[in-house]
RNA sequence: GCGCCCGUAGCUCAAUCGGAUAGAGCAUCAGACUUCUAAUCUGGCGGUUGGAGGUUCGAGUCCUCCCGGGCGCGCCA
C-alpha cells in the first residue's frame, strides 16, 4: 500500500498529515474537524503539529494536561506519533512516512497545487501614462503578479488587469502643457522624459499663473467630450508612447496581463453609471459637484463622482470598472493591489456598490501595501523628485553582473544570469516584508546578495542543479527508491513537506512574504542537508534517495521562486 | 482637529489571527574550501517587544491612555 492510497485528499505533503491528525482528533473530541487548527510548534523536538489543550479542557471540565496525556493514547493516527508535553498534544510523523510522502509529492510539477473553483480578479501594475515607473510601481506589479500566480498554483481562475492611470483631470493639464512647451523632437527622443518634464513645469508655472489650471480643465472637457478632437489624439499618441515603455519593465518584472485596460476603457460607460446611481436615487448635489452620501455606511467623506466643471472623476471611473467586471467575470473576488494611502477610495468604492444594492460588493478587497519612502522624505513625481524603476534594475544588474565575473569567470552567459541575478534581488527585497509596512528605499539593502535574498535561494537552486548535472542521469522514479534512507533528514523534509501549507496561507491571507519567508527557511535546511550528507559517489541506493532529495529540493525552490517572479537560473 | 496604520537586537525584518525558552539576515568578532558552486556553512556578541495600566490559564499579539512616526480626510489619481 503506498502512502497516497491512505489519502483521498488530494493534499500534498505535511497537509495531507495535518489532515489525517485533524480528522482523528475530531472524531475523539466530537467536535467538526474545520473547527480544529493545528498549531505548529517552535521547537524541532515538539514535532510538527500541536493542540494546545487548554480550551478543548475547559469545555470537558478537565485539566489541560490531564486531557493531553488521555487524548496521546487514545488518538490513533497512521504514521503519526502523538505525545503530550504539558498541556501540549504534540505531533511528530513518523520519519519513513514522511520521506515518503514528502519525496512522492515535492518532485512532482504541481507540488502544492489545488483544485478551487473561484474567480479572481488581481489588478496590479497600473502606473499613470505620460510618468515614469518609479519605485512605487514596483509593489504593485510584484506583489500583484506573485498572488495572481499563488491563486492559479491554488486552482483560482485568474484575470489580470492593470489598471492603467490613462484618464482624467491630469491629462487635461498634460495637453496643455504640450500646446504651450511641447516639442517633437525631445518626445521622439524621450517620451515619457519629455511627458514629465512638461507636467512638472505646468505645476510650477501654475502657482504663478493661475490661468493655466483653467486651460488644464478645459482640455480634459474637450477629452471627456468623447469627440475625435486634437486634445484625443494628442492623448492617444502620448498613451502608446509611455505604453511601450511600460512594457519593457513588466517585461523584466516578469509581470504580463490578461488586460491592459486603462480607465479610459471605462469611458463609454460613464454616463451609464451616473443614470445608475441616479436611478438608484443616491446622487445629490453638494456645493456644484455630485456626491453619493456615505453617512448611512458610516463613512463621513461623501464619494464625488461628477465635479462642478461636469467631469468625471477616478470613483466614477473606478465604480464603473468594477460593475464592468462583476458583469464580465462574475468573479469571486476582486483584488485590488493598490497602495495603502488609497483605504478611503476602496472603502467608499464598496459603501457605493452597497448602498446601490449591489451583494457583491463586500468581494472587493483592496490589498493595501506600504509606500515606499526615502530617508529623507517621500517621493513625489510632481515635484521631480523620484527613483526609477528602470534604474533600479540596471544598478543591480549591473553590481550582479560584477559578481558574477568575480565568482564564476567561467560562466557561459554572465549579462543573461547577472539580469536574473540582479531583478531576483530587487523583486524578492520588495516581497520578503509584510505588504502592509511603509518601506524605506535603501541602495545597501536592495543591492544585497548575501543572507536572506533573492540570489540566496537562487544560488541554492543552482547548486540543486550541478548536482543533478553531475550525476548525469534522470532523478530516480520514486517507485525505485527507498525513501526511509532519509528518515534522519527531516529538517529538509518537514521545510519540503510545509511548501503547500506555505503557498494556500500566502494565497489565502493575500501574503506573498510567507512563501517568501518559508523558501528561505527551506533554502537553508537544503544547505545543511548540502553540508551533511555528500550526495555523489555514495552506494546506490543512498545516491538515489539523496539525489531524489536534491531533485525535490530543486523542483519546490524553482516552483516557489516561479510562484514569486524571481527566475530561477540553473548555474550563476 | 478627526480617522486608519505602524513602533520588536546597532540596522532591516520574523514570530503560524492569544500558546511552549521572542527568532533570522546585515554589521561585528572567531572559525570551515585538495571532496557535489564559500553568493555557502558553524559559533560568539546583541532584547524591560516605545511607556503605563488592564483583560486571562497564558499577551510582542486583545482593550484604555500617553509618547513617537506615517498615511488619509469633496471637485488629483
């Protein structure tokens, strides 16, 4: 009988355990199995699950360790040992069980994978046409683009969409700028440098000169007039010029959608939504703009969605995005990676759809991340102070590509892996920290390749791979092999064996920082195991169950990196 | 002024939605390459978890207040 036959689960590695403890305990205590949550315990020597029994006593009117000790020699779990420490029931699967789930599952394509039915919407990305990524951006795209890939590793369906910042108020002033100060040749040279520049000195020449924000308002007016006037092929040409751009820098970032709908793809259907909110009888005027009310949802800020001037603003066209989708995708959730300082937007953008009667509302779900600030104060493109995006990535693939000469002289391909290198690093800096934390840009850090970064769980992969290239031969089919040689590895196996567990939390609580924090903590039972036990040259059936050890090792770094967006090169 | 978020080792961060002795990396000090990549590994140093109360079997985590920082608060996005 093998190990996956006891389990109809479908779940990998040490879930399919925690599920089986779970089920035990359940039927011991009488209690429904979804209610139980497993800890798992600090020390190695505790195992790798526990119940603190103190709630499940109190309910039975018994001491915490009284009920412990019982339920340890009651429970009867295949493959599992129980063991009640204190007030603790602790778990610990038996080591020949283990090898050989762990070994089964981890050299497997699909490690970790699930079988959902749900549909999700990640909005990610969405930088402002006619401005430049700067590191800001750089959270949203990667953060946006490592969930989307979890949820898909976990069966969601999953429809990207950046959300291009491509209309409104801001292009007004942008076309008027242009009639002023524009200039061919320095935009055939440099577009969005040149589409910069003339936002900023609008800005600057606006607080002298109070005429301009006028000009500004009127462009947009003939922009919103949804005419095929000057101001609307100025601002298509300056689309498709900052778009290209865009594209190189998703490109490295590893970030690709499955729409690139700026908010002018709303356009046709604003009218619609302000007849909708009107027939839902929420607009009302207040001081020359349309608001919707938002006291009855408890919010004081009223959501504008029409100015005095008649122009749409980012609620209208947001709310008119959302209902657009809900009619397109019927979707399950709707995750919008968005920067913290937007909370108010999300939450009046749900008090809306509420108050329209809409009962899906509650499906948005703004993934809020921290901004990303200098030591000396924050970034602020309008007043030119910014870091791109794009010089980021070139610095540090160019400190990789130094190392790389230095550490591997002889490297096939130093530009290619030093490329990989270097956007592993900056990508996996961003997604290590908990997403809701402000970050503070520092070169040192961000260009760091030793200890917890990117290169590290890169390096460690690479290893994995000139072992395997070594043994010039295919990873053993697991039916040949004898899992239990490894019974004594089991930091490698258990750091293995938690991938799945790693990936469904980081999906679920919407956390790219815990499979980031688990691959580390993986990587580095691989350097023990890689430290400990020599792999190449031992007697055949040791060299199979550790090379199968290696493979499996190799194969859920590659998958969890893949999962990240940090490419994952075979030598560096 | 009101609201929300955050204060953990010198620095950057963890701590499994209240569980066991608060852990990593960087920096620093001391060690390990004739053996599968030393971008690695081993060990040392480093803590009144901003402060004061409270809740309970148990608090870095929850509640109150204070201090410090960040963000937001109607015609930008």
């Amino acid at each position: 009988m093998t190990a996956s036959s006891l389990d109809s689960s479908g779940l990998h590695g040490l879930e399919a355990f925690e599920e089986r403890i779970r089920g035990a305990l359940a039927e011991v205590l009488g209690v429904p199995a979804e209610d139980l949550a497993l800890d798992r315990p600090r020390q190695a020597g505790h195992g790798e699950f526990a119940l603190p029994c103190f709630q499940a006593a109190q309910a039975a009117g018994r001491k915490p360790p009284e009920l412990a000790a019982e339920l340890a020699a009651r429970l009867q779990v295949p493959e599992v040992e129980a063991r009640a420490v204190g007030p603790f029931l602790n778990f610990r699967v038996e080591g020949a069980a283990l090898a050989r789930r762990v070994l089964q599952d981890a050299l497997r394509p699909d490690f970790g994978r699930r079988r959902r039915t749900r549909t999700s919407i990640v909005e990610f990305g969405s930088p402002n046409i006619a401005k430049p990524m700067h590191v800001g951006h750089l959270r949203s795209t990667v953060i946006g683009a490592a969930l989307a890939r979890i949820l898909e590793h976990l069966g969601h369906r999953v429809v990207r969409i950046n959300h291009l910042g491509d209309w409104g108020a801001q292009f007004g002033k942008l076309v008027a700028a242009w009639r002023r100060w524009g200039q061919e040749d320095r935009l055939e040279a440099d577009p969005i440098g040149h589409l910069l520049a003339l936002y900023v000195r609008f800005h600057e020449e606006a607080e002298e000169n109070p005429g301009l924000e006028e000009q500004g308002r009127q462009a947009f007016q003939e922009l919103e007039s949804g005419e095929d006037n000057e101001a609307r092929r100025l601002w298509q040409r300056f689309t498709e010029l900052s778009l290209r751009e865009f594209q190189k820098t998703f490109d490295r970032l590893g970030a690709r959608f499955d729409h690139v709908r700026g908010e002018s793809w709303y356009e046709d259907r604003l009218p619609g939504v302000l007849a909708w909110l009107e027939g839902k009888d929420l607009l009302q005027q207040s001081e020359g703009a349309w608001i919707v009310d938002l006291e009855p949802e408890g919010i004081q800020t009223p959501c504008l969605v029409k100015t005095a001037h008649g122009t749409t603003l980012y609620a209208t066209r947001d709310l008119a995005a959302a209902l657009s989708r809900w009619e397109e995708f019927a979707f399950d959730e709707c995750l919008y990676v968005v920067g913290n300082e937007q909370k108010l937007h999300f939450e009046q953008l749900r008090a809306v759809l509420r108050r329209a009667g809409c009962d899906w509302a509650d499906r948005i779900e703004h993934v809020a991340f921290g901004l990303v600030r200098f030591a000396e104060g924050k970034l602020s493109t309008r007043k030119g102070r910014v870091l791109l995006l794009k010089e980021v990535l070139d610095r540090a693939s160019e400190l990789a590509l130094e190392i790389v000469r230095e550490k591997n002289p002889g490297h096939p391909d130093p530009e290619g892996v030093a490329e990989q290198v270097g956007v592993g690093a900056v990508i996996f800096h961003d997604l290590k920290h908990q997403r809701t934390k402000d970050v503070v840009f520092d070169w040192k850090e961000v260009l760091s390749f030793d200890g917890d970064t990117g290169p590290y769980l890169q390096y460690t992969h690479a290893r994995c791979c000139a072992i395997l290239r070594k043994a010039g031969r295919p990873v053993p089919d697991f039916a040949a092999l004898r899992p239990e040689i490894l019974a004594e590895d089991r930091e490698l196996l258990t750091a293995l064996g938690r991938f799945p567990a790693a990936v469904r939390e980081a999906g679920d609580r919407r956390e790219p920082s815990i499979l980031a924090g688990h691959l580390l903590r993986l990587a580095n039972a691989g350097n023990a195991f890689y430290r400990d036990r020599r792999v190449l040259g031992e007697e055949p059936p040791v060299e199979d169950a550790r090379l199968a050890a290696i493979g499996a090792l190799r194969n859920t770094l590659g998958l969890g990196l893949g999962l990240l967006g940090v490419p994952a090169p075979e030598s560096m």
